[in-house]
C-alpha cells in the first residue's frame, strides 16, 4: 500500500511540478522485474497511439525491432529487441516498454526498462550517471514527438 501511496504522489509531483516543462524523467524501481530500475517520462500533449508509433521509429533508427507484448486497461507494454543503446557505445539491449495515460489524461507516461545482453538492467547501480544520460537521450525522442503532435 505504502508504495503504491508513494508512486501516486511522486506521479502527481511530476505532473506538476514544472508547469513550463512539459518533459520529466524520473528513475526508481517499478513492479516489472525487482532488481530493474525504470525510467518514467510524463509527456504532456500527446496520446498513446502517436507516442508508440514515434517510439517505434526512434527504435527503429536504432536498429531495433518492437514487439507489442500486453495490452490491457489502459496500459500498452512493448520490447524492443537488439537496440543499439548510444549509452553503451552501441551495445544491443532490450528495451521494455509500458505506456499508459497519465492520471490528468493530458498525455501519456512512458516507462522504460533498459535490459543489458547478460540480463541486468541499467541502472545508477552500473552508472551513477545514467539518470541524466537517459533523460539526454529520451529527449531526443521527446523532440520528435513533439514535432509529429504539431503536424497531426
């Protein structure tokens, strides 16, 4: 109960904690595997059909695949398979993926796991700075979701 307590208030506290800032990422341990670290995006603005399909193609200019694994109440889970992760020096990595509408329904939050070929997962654990490398690189992603919501 305490964690799910937790999760709500720092989703809410994301949501609004910068009103000017339509773009966030925060690191912590989600319920997909108990030693995977996630990294949660909360775009404003964009629905989840669009935000999976710029997915897809950011994906794609890495050179991975994307699969669509579960689909149920709201929540769409993918993976996508030998990504070449930049963070990594193109290291090919999995990459979990959950959308699901925020709790302001404005937009989508996106979560992502980052599972390394020998099965451990990205984390501060194995890069104390992977949070800010992350958040660099999903802005990337964020730019050109963006620009697709202004010409859809």
């Amino acid at each position: 109960m305490k964690i799910k307590l937790f999760f709500v208030l720092v989703v809410f506290m994301i949501t609004h904690s910068n009103s000017q800032n339509d773009y966030d990422v925060l690191e912590q341990n989600l319920p997909y595997n108990k030693l995977a670290t996630s990294f949660t995006i909360n775009v404003v603005g964009a629905g989840e059909s669009l935000a999976m399909y710029t997915w897809q193609k950011f994906i794609e200019k890495h050179k991975g695949t994307t699969y669509v694994i579960s689909y149920g109440e709201g929540d769409i889970e993918l993976e996508s398979e030998h990504v070449a992760f930049p963070l990594l020096n193109d290291q090919l990595v999995t990459i979990h993926s959950r959308f699901s509408p925020n709790h302001t329904e404005t937009g989508v939050m996106m979560t992502i796991w980052i599972q390394l070929s020998d099965g451990t997962y990205y984390s501060t654990k194995s890069d104390p700075e992977s949070g800010k490398k992350i958040k660099n690189w999903l802005l990337a992603f964020h730019q050109e979701l963006k620009q697709l919501n202004r010409t859809h």
